[in-house]
C-alpha cells in the first residue's frame, strides 16, 4: 500500500488544495451556526469538523514543505505522511460529506426561520406603507410603497420620517395630494386617485419608544362610500316620492269612500222615492204604509252612516224589501256568493238596474242569472219592462256603476238590442 509522503510532488499540491477549500468550507459551516444560533450540539460538530479539516490540511501542508524545501513538522508530517494515501481521501471525502450536509441543513434552516431580510422583504411585499422610527425621527425601516409615496409627494425618500408625518399633516406636498380629513386619522388622495389613510402610534420596545408611521391604500373603500352617498340621495328622493304618493293614495281612498258613500246615497234615495210614487199611484186600500215607513227609516239610517254594518250583512235581503216596495220582484237564477267584491258589485248593479226598471222601462220584473265555473263567474240582469229606444248612454248611475266595477277588476257590458242586458264578468282569481 502506497504510503502519502510516497506519492509525488504534483499529488501533494492537488491534495492541499482541496483541504484548503473543505477548511474554507468548515469556515464557513462554523460561521453560519453562529449566526442561526443553532442548537449547541450543532455548534460542537461544526467545530469540531473545522479543527479536523485544519488537522489534515495541516499535516498536507507540512508533508510537502517537508518534500519541496527540506522542512521538518515531525507531528503533522508523521501522522498524514505515513498514512496509506487512500486514507487521506476517505478523510477528505468524509470531510467533503459532512459539510454538504451541514450547509444542506443551514439553507433549509435560513427558509424557515425569520431573518431580518425575510422582514424586510415581507414589509417591501405590502401594498400598504409602513416606516418604523425613533423619536428624532431617524427611520428605522421603511417599506418600498411608503418611500414611493414620499417620492411622489416630495420628491425624495424618507430621509427624516417625523417631518415627513408633518408635512403630510400641514398639506406642504405643492398641490400634489389632496387632505380628504385630519381627524380622527389623516386621509389624503394622491395625483393617481388613490387615497391613503396615515396612521401614527408609539410602540414601546423593551425600555426605549419606536414611532410607528403606516398608511393604508382604503381607494375602494372610499370609491364605495362616494357610491353609497349617492345612493342615499337617490334613495331620499325615492322615499320623498313614495311619501308623496302614499299622500296622495289616502286622499283618493278618502275620495272613493265619499263616492261610494254618494252613489249609496243617491241609489237608496232613488229607490225611495220611486218607492213614494208607486205609493201615492196606488188606492188607499192597497198602500203599505208600514213597508214605506222601512225604506224611509232605512234611507235617513243609511244618511246617517247608522246602517253600514246591517247593509253590509244584510244587503240582498234589504234589496228584496227595497224592490218590492216598488212593486218589482226579483228572480235569481244560480247562486249568489255569500260575501266579497263579487257580492259587492252584483248587488250595487241590481240597485241600478231597480231603479231603471222602475223609471224607465216600466217593467215589474227584474232577471239575474248567474253562471259559475272554474274559472269564471258571469252575472247577466234583465228585465221584462219595454225595450230601449237606442243606444244607451252611461250616465248617472251606470256611470258609477262602472267605476265601480272596474275598479273591482270586473269587465262589465251593456247591451240595448234585442233588450236591455248588463253582464258582468269574473275572471278566475278575482275575491267571490
């Protein structure tokens, strides 16, 4: 087995050269765990892997001094020079091994911990600024985006972060920025619209006192408040108009309640005195005082808004009463509904067509068939009095009649030819 010292000059150079580099290596190991501050186990290999590579490359070092200049080193030249060279490889190899694998778990380390650069680069990250200070205003740390908002505003980079807070505060930017308000917080808007809210506060670090300066980039929460505003204003009109409107709705609620009040009036009023006439044209035998005397009471009740409940409950009973006191008989055909706008309006059409049988057609019978289906409801009325002479006009009473009626979503039809026919027509869904 060829020893070290045996090998030639060239092979001791090439051997120290590469010892030089694994001690720089080790140097470097060593160095790093320092800095991490790792584990003392860490430490103790670093160290000692340094002292082992110094201890071969010292021993190289000595065995070619001793080979080039004639130098005797007895130590290190005896152990490494008589060592078989494939020995001092697997050294340098294990040497050369370790310290991959030490800088291997230093880098993996450096990722994971938090260093001041990985601080600093994190700060630089945000869209926000941020500018740590002392008290004299010194910056400590000042992100990009709060030294780009100094460039834009002044020109520069922070240089003195307190003045910089009061130039802010006393507008001093020469018409580049725009203070929005100063209180509780400083908003201003810059020349590319956006709007930066300043933030100051003292933070306390162990005894002494770090300024802390950041301005929050709030453009669209300040884009969605100017929306919002405007949207108020709109919604104030809004709500202005639909207070206007339900004004006016009350008034024509309070209108239609006085014209149904009228149109009751003026049917109940109608009906009692043709009841009158019918009584005075007749023998003194043959009038029926007592019924007269019903109307009459019922009429003034109904004057006196004393009879609402009992027309409402009663009302096709006090029609059949009101009609014969006028010498006409109904017929129904069909069912009439029990309650609802469809009672409601047969009933005030049957008031108007009494009247119009009495007045006009001369007749003493008065026809309501009523047709009912799924879907619909049909109500046709009918007399047996004279024909109509031409076309009949709306007027008066069927004027109201009809108002009545659509108002109520009824389709109503009035026919003259061959005979007077008023239909009124339900579509499926309407109140019965």
């Amino acid at each position: 087995m060829t020893l070290y010292y045996e090998l030639s000059v060239a092979a001791h150079i090439f051997f120290g050269v590469c010892a030089l580099t694994l001690m720089i290596a080790a140097v470097l190991v060593l160095v790093s765990a320092c800095v991490l501050h790792l584990r003392c186990r860490y430490l103790i290999l670093s160290s000692a892997l340094l002292f082992e590579v110094i201890f071969v490359l010292q021993g190289i070092a000595d065995v070619s001094l001793k080979e080039i200049k004639n130098l005797s080193f007895p130590f290190f030249s005896d152990i490494i020079g008589n060592l078989p060279y494939a020995a001092v490889i697997l050294l340098l190899v294990f040497s050369a091994a370790a310290e991959v694998l030490f800088l291997a778990y230093i880098i993996r380390v450096k990722k994971s911990m938090l260093t001041p650069g990985a601080i600093k680069e994190s700060l630089d990250a945000l869209p926000d600024g941020v500018c740590f200070y002392s008290s004299d205003g010194q910056p400590l740390l000042v992100n990009v985006q709060m030294n780009k908002i100094s460039g834009e505003l002044f020109g520069t980079e922070i240089m003195n972060a307190e003045g910089f807070r009061l130039n802010l505060q006393a507008d001093k930017s020469g018409g580049k920025a725009r203070i929005i308000s100063s209180k509780p917080t400083l908003v201003i808007q810059t020349g590319d619209e956006k709007v930066w809210d300043f933030r100051h506060n003292i933070l306390s670090v162990g005894s002494s006192k770090v300024q802390e300066l950041v301005a929050f980039d709030v453009t669209e929460q300040y884009n969605l408040n100017k929306e919002l505003v405007i949207r108020n204003k709109r919604l104030s009109g809004v709500n202005e108009r639909l207070r206007r409107y339900s004004s006016e709705i009350e008034h024509v609620t309070a209108e239609k309640e006085i014209l149904a009040a009228k149109i009751r009036v003026h049917d109940d009023v109608g009906r009692s005195l043709l009841a009158f006439r019918s009584y005075l044209a007749k023998p003194m035998s043959e009038r029926d005082r007592n019924g007269l005397l019903f109307l009459w009471r019922y009429t003034i009740s109904v004057m006196k808004k004393e009879a609402v409940t009992v027309a409402q409950s009663n009302d096709w009973e006090l029609l059949l009463k009101a009609a014969e006191a006028v010498d006409v008989k109904i017929e129904l055909r069909g069912e009439l509904p029990e309650k609802g706008n469809i009672r409601a309006v047969i009933t005030a059409a049957i008031h108007e067509c009494l009247t119009n049988t009495v007045k006009h057609a001369k007749g003493n019978r008065l026809y309501l068939n009523i047709k009912s289906s799924d879907t619909s409801l049909t109500a046709e009325i009918t007399n047996n009095g004279e024909q109509p002479k031409g076309e009949i006009k709306e007027t008066g009473g069927l004027k109201n009649l009809r108002h009545t009626a659509e108002s109520a979503g009824v389709a109503m039809t009035v026919e003259s030819t061959p005979r007077f026919l008023l239909r009124l027509d339900f579509q499926k869904g309407d109140e019965i």
